[in-house]
C-alpha cells in the first residue's frame, strides 16, 4: 500500500492539525547555527494554514533530561520558523495539559503555534508501550488531524509518531513525501550503472545497509573511518587509524560476497596519515600498503583520503548514473583532512541522473564545504531513517501512514 498523502481535495478549513517535524537543529549556545531542517517543513506548513487549518508545530530537540532542561526548549527553534514562515508562530510553554488545550483551542483557521519539545514528556520516547499510548491519547483527544513531515523520526516507535498517527486520520508532509519517492527510486528501479559511497566513523554502523545494498549496486565506493578496518581485512597494517577489530572477519565476508556478485569495490590506494587527531597535525600521504612507513611510524592515524585515491573515487562518482553517498571520507570538521569529502562532493554534483546524498554529519559536511543543496538530486533529512530505508526495514512512521517497503524479487 501507498503512503496516504495530503491531496487537494482534503477539507482541512477550521480543523486542528497536529504537525510532528524534525525541527532538532544544531544549537550553539541557544543559537541555531543551521536553519535546514526547518526550511524543510515550511512547504507543508503554509499548506496546511492557506487552507485554512489551525496547525500545532511539534518536535523534539536535543536529549533533555526533563522539562526543567530549559536550554532545550523549543524556544528559538519557534522564533525561527515565525521568521522564515513570514507569520507569528508563538511557543506554547508546555507539552500538553490545560494551558495548551486551550492556547490550541484559542487558534483562528490559518493560524500556528509550536509545541514546546515534545522530549519534555518522557512518554513520548518511552519503551512502555502504554505511557506512549497514554501521551498520544491526550493529543488525540484535542485535534482533527496529524500530518507527519519529519523524516528524521520516521524510524522510531514515538508517542507523536507511531500511536497518535493510528488514532487520527493521517497523513505524510511533503517533505515526507519526498524522501520517500526518492529512496524508493533507489531501492527499486536505480538507473544503472549504479554507485554507493561510504564514509563516516564506523563500519559497525553501516553493516546493515552494506549487505542490503550490495545485491542491487554495481559498485561501492569505500573511504572515511570505515576504510581501515577493510583495509586491515586486505592484510594491511593501518597504524592507529579507526579500526573495529571485531568486524574484520564479517567483512572479509563482504568481501567475497561482493567479488561473488561482480560487484565492483573501489578503496583509496593513498591515505593522509597524521601524527595526531588534530586540525593542525603534521601530516603526509602516504600509499596504502606502507601506512606505517611515515615519520611516525606505526602511530600515524589516517584521517583522509590521498589526492590519488580522491581522483580515482571521483571518476568512479562521474561515471554513475545513480549514485547514493553516507558518511565523509575523512575528518571534514577539520580543514586539512577535509579534501577527500570536498573532492566525492563535487563529483556528485556532476552527475546527469539521480545523486542522494544521505546522512546527518554528510549534508552537515557538504553545507559546511559551502554547496548548495540544490547542487545535488536529493539532500536527505534522516540519517538513521535513510539507512534503515535502504536496508529494506519497515520504519513504523511510515507504517502507520499505509507504506509498505517493496518485497524483494
Ligand atoms: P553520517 O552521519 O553522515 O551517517 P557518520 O556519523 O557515519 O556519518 O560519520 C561521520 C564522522 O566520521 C565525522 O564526524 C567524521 O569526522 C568521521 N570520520 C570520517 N573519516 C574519519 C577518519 N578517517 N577517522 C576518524 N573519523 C573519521
Ligand atoms: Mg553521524
């Protein structure tokens, strides 16, 4: 069955809406220092109020310990959407109860208000089933409606996610929407030849959608912390770069599936190797069977990709006519080491069919080299939820708005 969407002909005029969004920003000290993932849910937000709704802005942020964890209130995330929205969207101080029924009740049609960080109430993110039930309730029991547009949460089992969507009629935002046409396009029908690029901190991490991506790519493109322990898995001594020692066997075992499956492989044959984890580390490139032969020995950690292996990964991207990327290729946060990522970035750019890029520390990376989101095919909003789409899990958000992930052939 199909995502039920919001249609034209919906008769939203005078009903409540209770909108849930990923409004979970980057803060500096009460600051947002990236607007991103409010700009997203604007699309549906004016929707919903042009026609009328009266529409109740919610979201978590952070991890609060609590509601009295005020440096994580919803506050500046509220005043930011007043701003870029053009109308006031005043904080409700609160999560429920009687002050917020009836600041909600007290809304004309068009009008909008932000819930306070939904995490304040720990029933929200509880594991017991009937304190998310109770919470849900509790919303139910005061609005017509709920659309759900944060991509971000779509994979976890959450008050505002899972069971206040079964108790009302439901619908996915645009923004939802668009996530989910997109990913379906890769899981489903890739324009061929098709390329995945991995990076990031952890091959643990990424073990999932290796395996359920390696059937259906033509090739994979592998670099950032991951790399090392597959490089030590091809007999390499990789000094003190990241390594998982306890996945080195699982892929090997990768390994011989994707060679099984005439997948093609593409590993850096350079490293940049640092003497230490710092943005000012002396450092040298060196090729990836001496990692150790630098001036520091054995105690070098990799922390890029070299110059060569950027170009190599380069062509492979430009090649592609699909091309989805996770995780940077080296520690981007600091400039020196920042190449690597810089250099997949501007490949995908290139591409003439779909390019995907996927992850929350990756769009984070490619804003920060200063791309443009419209630069790439698709930035998406859910690192977790993009991951677990493509493993071909069932994500309980999109459950309960009728989706179903495609069978496998
Ligand atoms: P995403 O959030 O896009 O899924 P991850 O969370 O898996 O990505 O990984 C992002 C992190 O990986 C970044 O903080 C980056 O600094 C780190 N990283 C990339 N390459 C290396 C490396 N060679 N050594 C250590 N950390 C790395
Ligand atoms: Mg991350």
């Amino acid at each position: 069955m199909a995502l039920t969407t919001l249609e034209e002909s919906l008769d939203l005029d005078g009903r409540l809406v209770f909108l849930r969004v990923d409004a979970n920003v980057p803060l500096d000290n009460g600051a947002i220092t990236d607007g991103g993932r409010i700009r997203a849910f604007l699309p549906t937000l004016k929707w919903l109020t042009e026609r009328g709704a009266s529409v109740v802005i919610a979201s978590h942020l952070g991890r609060p310990q609590g509601p009295e964890d005020h440096h994580l209130s919803a506050a500046p995330v509220a005043a930011r959407t007043s701003e870029l929205a053009g109308f006031p969207v005043p904080l409700i101080p609160g999560v429920k109860g009687d002050a917020v029924w009836s600041a909600m009740e007290a809304m004309k049609p068009g009008e909008a208000v932000f819930l306070e960080n939904l995490r304040f109430d720990p029933r929200e993110t509880s594991k017991d089933d009937s304190a998310r039930l109770e919470l849900a309730m509790e919303w139910a029991s005061h609005v017509d409606a709920c659309v759900v547009d944060g991509f971000g949460v779509v994979h976890r089992k959450q008050a505002s996610v899972y069971e206040l969507p079964r108790m009302t009629p439901s619908y996915a935002g645009f923004l939802v929407a668009k996530e989910v046409e997109v990913l379906e396009q890769l899981t489903s029908r890739p324009e061929r030849p098709y390329t995945v690029v991995l990076g990031g901190s952890k091959v643990s991490d990424k073990l999932g959608v290796i395996e359920a991506l390696l059937p259906t790519v033509d090739r994979l493109v592998i670099g950032g912390g991951m790399v090392f322990t597959v490089l030590a898995a091809q007999g390499h001594a990789v000094g003190k770069s990241l390594l998982e020692k306890d996945h080195i066997e699982i892929v090997k075992g990768f390994l011989d599936f994707a060679s099984k499956l005439g997948v093609e492989i593409v590993l850096p044959t350079d490293i940049v190797m640092a003497h230490s984890f710092s943005p000012d580390a002396p450092h040298v490139t060196l090729p990836i069977d001496q990692l150790e032969h630098g001036p520091q020995g054995a105690d070098a950690l990799g922390l890029d990709i070299g110059e060569e292996s950027s170009k190599a990964f380069q062509e492979a991207i430009e090649g592609s006519h699909t091309v989805f990327w996770n995780g940077p290729m080296g520690v981007f946060e600091f400039e020196a080491f920042s190449k690597g990522t810089r250099a997949v970035a501007e490949a995908l750019t290139t591409v003439r069919g779909l390019s995907v890029v996927g992850g929350g520390d990756s769009a984070a990376a490619v804003r920060a080299l200063g791309f443009e989101d419209n630069q790439f095919g698709h930035i998406s909003t859910g690192g977790g939820a993009s991951l677990e789409f493509l493993e071909g899990k069932q994500l309980p958000g999109l459950e309960i708005l009728g989706w179903q992930p495609p069978v496998a052939p």
